[in-house]
C-alpha cells in the first residue's frame, strides 16, 4: 500500500563551503541525484552551517537542506530557534510543493524536547494508514507472547483450504500448507497485494475505491478481491511483496485465536491499557472521548476521500484513526517494553529486506536508511517504524529516544513529508 517513488522524483544541490572568518564562499555543484536541497538558505543568510559530509580537495563538503539554514558552529540551538527550524522542515515543504494540503501535522518527542506544530495539533485525530501495520504486528506478538498463537504456526491452523484457495498458487502449485504467520508478517508468504498490487484484467483496486465511494468493503471482500483478480508473486520465504491482503489475513487470524473482533482487539490490548482515547478501528468503532469528531481531510489523487465509504478497504493493514498525542503514546509505550518483551521488538525491528531504495522491512516495522537516499547523507540514524500511504509517520531514533509522529494527510504528499523527515532527522542530530 505505500510506494513511495523517491528515487525519481528528488534532485540534489550540493554546495562546497569555505570558511573564512563568519563568511562562508559557496559554489554550487550542480542538480541531480535523489534530493531536492534548495540554496534558498545561503542566498538569505551567508553565516550557515549544513551538516557536515566530509572534506573534498582540502575544502568543507556541506549538504545544505531545503528552506532553513542552521546555525554557525557549534552555536546551540535555543529552544525558540530549534522551533523555529523545526516548523520550518514541515512547512517548507508544504510552501514549495502543496496548494491542497491544508495542515500538515508534526510531534517530536525526546528528553528536554517536546514539539508540536502546530501547536494544537496534538489531538487532531487522522487516518494512520499503513502505520497501523505496527499494531496488528504488536497484537500477534502480545497473542504469542501468552500461547494463544504462535508465529510458527502455519495459516492452515485457523482456516480452511477453501479459505485459502488460489490465494498462494505460483507457476501452477498451491504453497498454502507453507505459508506461517511470520510470512504474513514480514510480507514473505507470496501472496499478491489486493490495494496496489497487479490484477489480471488491468483494473487497479484503487479505481473502485475512487469510484465507488458508498461501498463499504469487508475483509471477505478484500481477501476475494486478491483470489478473483490476481496471483500469487513467489514462494513463502523466498520472495518479498508487500501485501496488504496478507494483513487482512493477520486480522481474521487474531480474531479467530480470541474469539473477539479485530476492533476490540485493538482496544483492549492497546487502545484501552495506554488510555489512547481518540484511537480505533475506523467503521468498527467510535473514540472513547469525542465519539463523532470528524478527522483531518485526505486527499488521494487530489480528490478528498475522508467521507468515503470506500476507506474500509483499510482493515487490518491500516484501519486506524489516531491523534498525534496517541501514537506518541503508543511508541513511547512499546519502545519502552509496556506492550512486548525486548525480545520480540528486537524480531520486529530486524529489517533484512528491501522494500525501497531506503527503506527495510521486518516483521510489521520499517527501517529508514537515508544514506541510501543519497550518500552524504550517511550520518543520520537509522530510524525504526512505519509510513503511510497518506504521507503519515511514526518513527523512532534509537541513538536520541526520539519519537517522530508527522501527517501530510495526501498520499502525492510523500515526497515532502520525506524532505520534512530528512531535515528533522538532522536537526535531532545536531542536537547530540
């Protein structure tokens, strides 16, 4: 469900930098690779500092980030100034790119740092999208922890072969009997993707979304959807397809190991215990605090869906509505050992396997690897968590304990909600 293109649609300016008193010389280097850096800073104030990317023939190297400078060296951030610059990594992209969005969201949390912008934003409730991997992954996990499943365990302990018919047939032969829920889980079982995925007559799924906006879609729907339209990629464990279809598969297993439905599944062993009152299950639920409250608009494909019908093809794969304050909440709680032992975060956070240039995955969790975005950018931590298709963040940084919440609320916003996640990313560093 979340593709984003970043290795086409970025440039890259790169500026060498001679120090000579409070003056800095540049000498613009050219545009191309995979980052938009805009030198709109060193037009604008001759004293700045990018961050630091290694010498080149005796000469400072400095990749520059788009829209504000940072500070002359070694100077520390004051709190107003490190405000200031970090609204400046959202809204500047927002500035050069969006005419749509309307209010792009962002939490930074870590110890001495708590920032919100904007200010009120911290109880907007939004559409998480595939962030909401994450918490299906932690119920599997908090399931297993108890003996109520296992992640060993194959697909055919909770369904029928009818169940499952054609939905893992590749070249002719039907792998069910070796498909596990940890396949599911690291997007490993070979099954196609029923959100973005090939279909064999041509009629992408996200057309009848579109389309169709009355239709609300249940995880039946979605499973058969995949099993009429498209096939199977590969064999269990030896290829990765990210598939939505193979969470929904995650939801009914959860339900069918409790008894109890995906929704409440998510409130009592989540919502509830974190007191996360403005979190749950789009179309199977309601907050326990302002029941009815609109949340933020979406674009997809500049059209407006948040009223749409349609958005219940988000299940088990993404299905949550959440606030900025809440899924601090819940990273805080499971970065914290409050939801699974280390043990199983640490399986969780193994990301072996490409999912874009940048971007691994695990099992239910993403790692961000900048350097792979553009090599000097080589110095920023790794980052643990999930986007979405909406442009919507939920990262942590190991090396700071910094937890990272934003929302650009349009899936065409990705690319700047990436931009915005760089300079962030930077300005965390710099911090120390």
């Amino acid at each position: 469900m979340d593709e984003p293109d970043l290795g086409q649609n970025f440039g890259h300016d790169l500026f060498f930098l001679r120090r000579a008193g409070d003056k800095a010389q540049k000498e613009h280097l050219g545009e191309g690779g995979h980052l938009q850096f805009g030198d709109r800073g060193f037009s604008q104030h001759p004293r700045i500092k990018g961050f630091p990317a290694g010498r080149r023939d005796g000469v400072d190297l400095f990749v520059a980030p788009f829209v504000h400078p940072f500070l002359k060296d070694h100077q520390p951030f004051g709190e107003q100034v490190l405000h200031r610059h970090l609204q400046a990594a959202v809204t500047g992209a927002v500035e050069r790119r969006d005419a749509l969005l309307e209010g792009p969201v962002q939490l930074i949390q870590r110890q001495g740092l708590n920032y919100r912008f904007p200010s009120d934003s911290a109880d907007r409730p939004f559409h998480v999208a595939s962030i909401g991997k994450v918490f299906t992954a932690v119920l599997v996990r908090r399931l297993a922890e108890r003996g109520v499943l296992c992640v060993t365990d194959p697909v055919l302990r909770y369904f029928s072969r009818p169940d499952l018919d054609r939905l893992f047939v590749y070249r002719g032969v039907d792998y069910a009997e070796q498909v596990t829920l940890e396949h599911l889980l690291s997007h490993t079982s070979g099954i196609a993707d029923y959100f973005e995925g090939r279909t064999a007559d041509g009629r992408a799924f996200l057309d009848q979304v579109l389309s169709r906006p009355q239709v609300r879609w249940t995880p039946r729907q979605l499973i058969d959807f995949t099993r009429d339209h498209q096939a199977a990629v590969g064999v269990p464990g030896q290829v990765f397809n990210y598939s939505d279809t193979g969470y929904v598969l995650l939801g009914l297993i959860i339900e069918r190991a409790t008894g109890r439905s995906f929704a409440r599944n998510l409130a009592e062993e989540i919502f509830e215990p974190l007191e996360m009152r403005d979190s749950y299950l789009m179309f199977h639920a309601e907050p326990g605090r302002a029941p009815g409250q609109a949340i933020e608009t979406i674009w997809f494909n500049e059209v407006e869906i948040s009223r749409f019908e349609s958005l219940s093809c988000d299940w088990a794969g993404g299905g949550i509505i959440s606030t900025p304050a809440d899924l601090l909440k819940f990273s805080r709680a499971l970065r914290g050992g409050q939801l699974i032992p280390s043990a199983a975060l640490a399986a969780m956070d193994a990301c072996q396997r490409r999912f874009r240039p940048g971007i691994y995955y695990g099992s239910g969790m993403m790692e961000i690897r900048f350097a792979e975005f553009f090599f000097l950018l080589g110095r920023l931590p790794r980052l643990k968590g999930h986007i979405g298709i909406l442009a919507t963040h939920l990262f942590y940084d190991p090396s700071r304990a910094a937890h990272i919440v934003m929302n650009f609320g349009s899936n065409t916003r990705m690319v700047a909600s990436f931009q915005a996640l760089i300079e962030i990313a930077a300005i965390l560093q710099r911090l120390g």
